[in-house]
C-alpha cells in the first residue's frame, strides 16, 4: 500500500470532525493515526511467524486475528524438546561374568540435559541380571527431565556358562614370543625412554576361532599395534639408566574409567579409592564388590631401584578419566611422598608416573608387573605382565652358545631315557 492512500481515511476523517485535528494537537493525531494503519496492516510482531512454525517446531505460535479488524498477534515462547544424554559408564557389553559369579553390581551411568543440567541422582534403573542362570540381559536406564522428555539408555550383560575344558583343543597354536617394546623419542642419548600404558582390549587366548578374551595389557603409548598380554619385552643394558612414563590408561573411548572385571574384595587392606584421602591404603568396609576406577603401580621384579621408582604398592594411582567420583582419592599415600623427591618428579601429572632405573646389576631376566595395593594378584591376572631383560656386562653369556635346537649345557636329556 501506497504512503498516499494512508491518508486518504485521514482526510475524509477531517472534513466530518471538521477540523478536529487542528483543535486537539498534534499528539492526538499521531495516536489515531496508529490506530488507523494498525487497523488497515497486521502488524507481525513475532520472531517466528505461524506460517514457518510446524508441528515439529520447537516454538509455539498463539495467532489472534478477526476478520474485522485484521489485527495479528504472534507470541512465541522457546519449548525444549531435547532429551537427556545418558552415558553409561564402565563396559557395554558386559561378558566376563559366569553363571555362579558374584552378585552383579552395575557400574552405573550418567545424565545430562540441555536445560535441566545434571540429571543423574534422577536416573532408574531397571536391572534383570541374574547370575545364577545363563543368558543375555538388558539393563535400562531412563530419565525425564522438567520438559517431560525422556532419554534412555541400555547396557548388555552377558552371563555364560563356565567353558568345558573338555571343548577346548589343546596345543593347537604356537606360545607368544612377545616382541621388543618400542623406546620413545626424547632428547636425552644417556638414558633408554618408555612411555607405556596399561590399556584393556580383546586378545586370542583360546585356540583360533574361539571367541576372543577381554585383557589388560602394556604397550608402546606411542606406538599403535604394541598391546599384547604377555606385555612385549623391555630389552636393556647393564649399567645404561632406563626411565619409564607410566600410563594407567584404564578408560573408554569416551575417557570414562573402566572398572575390574573381577571381583574385588573391598573389606581387604588395599587401595581403596573410595575412602578418599583419609581412608585410603586401608581396610574397607563396604561387602559389596568394588567398580570404580582402577588403581595400578609397576614394579619391576628383581630390578635395583630408588624407592621412588620401585612400585611402592602404596603409590598407586587411577586414570585420568573424565568421571572420577566425586571424594574419590585419585592416588595412594606415597604417590605425592615420592613425586617430590624423585629425580623425574616435576614430569608426574595425573594417571601416570615416571620412574628411574639405574640398570646397575648383572645380566638378568626379570619382569614387571603391577603392585597396588590388594589388587596386584587381579592385575596381573587380568594381564599386564612381561618381561624386563638386562644384557651385556662381565656377567652375560656368549649368545654364540646359544645354538638352536640345542641346550646350553651338557647334561642329561630326559627325553632320551
């Protein structure tokens, strides 16, 4: 519509009032002259019209208008339609457990919402698991939150029966020779450097073509492709220091802690995270088997060492995850004593610690292994073990003894009896 034709009313609106534009003022004309566009051009006074709302828009449009007088009013209000995350923590699957096995203690989950923020106090849970019979659960987990969405989540829980040794094939594949460990690069020639973790993965442990087992085992931290249970080996020299990062790498792909996935006795003397500070390194009281973050430690077995690197099993420490529970004591009692005093100590940041070996002894095997607290006999039995090898020196032996197919030292065959 044209300026113009705005005030054609006007002028027609004049000459009846004869003149009453003039008498009143200019305020007054101003005012019917609102009234007089408003009435003669809806007015959209919204930041989303009814015409580009749908049933599926996030916004609800109320749309007042009479024929008469053409009057729109447009009023919208932001609605959340979003659901909460759930993220579940620990594994999913579940598949270590065995019909007769501890009662199954969920590792939980946790909730968030757009709106509403931290939803977890308000998750159910719904948990069928029955060990004591065989067969696949589902366990769900739902939240609403105040908009009444609701997010949902499910974890598979698997409880096998025990495998039949009788089913097994027997010497079917060739024992690991577990490979050299890579070094990492670092600027110091005077020393051998390793970074190495401790990470969970699936490995063939029963014959090939049987299903495959979950582990935890070291590796290269730097080098893909060096996880392995028996834990490649650490070749070292005599008398040639040695210092090793060592990563407690116990998390998810999302970075959330991974439990045991044996039982753990908490009413033993152990690490025990979930005292905190004041009640670590003790006797727990809780009966009901442990799933937080793991604590590990390595102790190399035979080694000379300083105290600060030698594994003190009150040294632990847990992984740097992303949802540590709150009051949780992330390291043990000597971790902070020994960060302190050991040469390596400013480079000790959380989920790892770095220890020095002086290699100053005879040519040896020996092994690491872990050692926190209580737990190093689940540790180790979940995995993470190898071999420590120190050679060279007055002490070593001429490998060119070592003929294949032959023993090093004349003697008895008992084979041949």
């Amino acid at each position: 519509m044209l300026v113009s034709e705005y005030y054609k009313p006007i002028l027609k609106l004049k000459r009846i009032t004869n003149g009453l534009f003039e008498k009143i003022g200019l305020f007054l004309a101003a005012v019917i002259l609102l009234t007089i566009l408003m009435s003669n051009s809806p007015i959209n006074v919204s930041v989303a019209s009814a015409s580009s709302a749908s049933d599926n828009s996030p916004f609800i449009t109320q749309e007042n208008q009479s024929p008469d007088s053409k009057i729109s009013e447009n009023a919208v209000m932001a609605v959340d339609v979003i659901p909460p995350v759930i993220t579940i923590l620990g594994r999913n699957p579940v598949t270590s457990l065995r019909v007769g096995s501890v009662m199954y203690k969920d590792a939980g989950a946790i909730a968030t919402d757009n709106v509403d923020g931290n939803l977890t106090a308000s998750i159910l849970v719904n948990n069928p698991v029955n060990t004591s019979v065989a067969g696949t659960y589902t366990v769900t987990y739902s939240v609403t939150d105040a908009a009444n969405n609701t997010g949902t989540a499910t974890r598979t829980v698997i409880v096998s029966n025990p495998l039949d040794p009788v089913t097994i094939p027997k010497f079917q594949d060739f024992l690991i020779i577990p490979p050299e460990m890579p070094k990492t690069t670092q600027p110091n020639p005077a020393i051998d450097y390793y970074e190495i973790a401790t990470r969970e993965f699936q490995e063939q442990v029963l014959p090939t073509g049987m299903p495959q087992t979950t582990v935890w085992g070291y590796g290269s931290a730097t080098t893909p492709g060096t996880f392995n249970a028996p834990s490649f080996t650490i070749e070292t020299t005599a008398n040639r220091p040695v210092r090793v990062k060592w990563i407690n790498d116990l998390v998810d792909q999302n970075g959330n802690y991974l439990p045991f996935f044996l039982p753990v006795d908490q009413t033993l003397h152990w690490a025990n995270p979930a005292a905190g500070i004041a009640g670590r390194d003790s006797h727990g009281t809780d009966p009901t088997t442990y799933v937080g973050p793991v604590p590990i430690v390595t102790h190399v077995h035979g080694a000379h060492a300083i105290q600060e690197g030698d594994g003190h099993p009150e040294a632990w420490f847990l992984p740097a995850a992303n949802n540590i529970p709150a009051g949780y004591a992330t390291t043990g009692t000597y971790y902070d004593i020994f960060k302190t005093t050991a040469p390596s100590g400013a480079s000790w940041g959380p989920g790892n610690a770095v220890f020095d070996y002086p290699n100053n002894q005879r040519a040896s095997t020996i092994w690491y292994h872990d050692h926190a607290l209580g737990v190093d006999r689940l540790n180790v039995m979940q995995g993470p073990a190898g071999f420590w090898l120190i050679r060279g020196g007055a002490d070593d032996i001429n490998l060119g003894f070592n003929r294949p197919g032959q023993q090093l030292f004349v003697g008895v065959n008992p084979a041949e009896q």
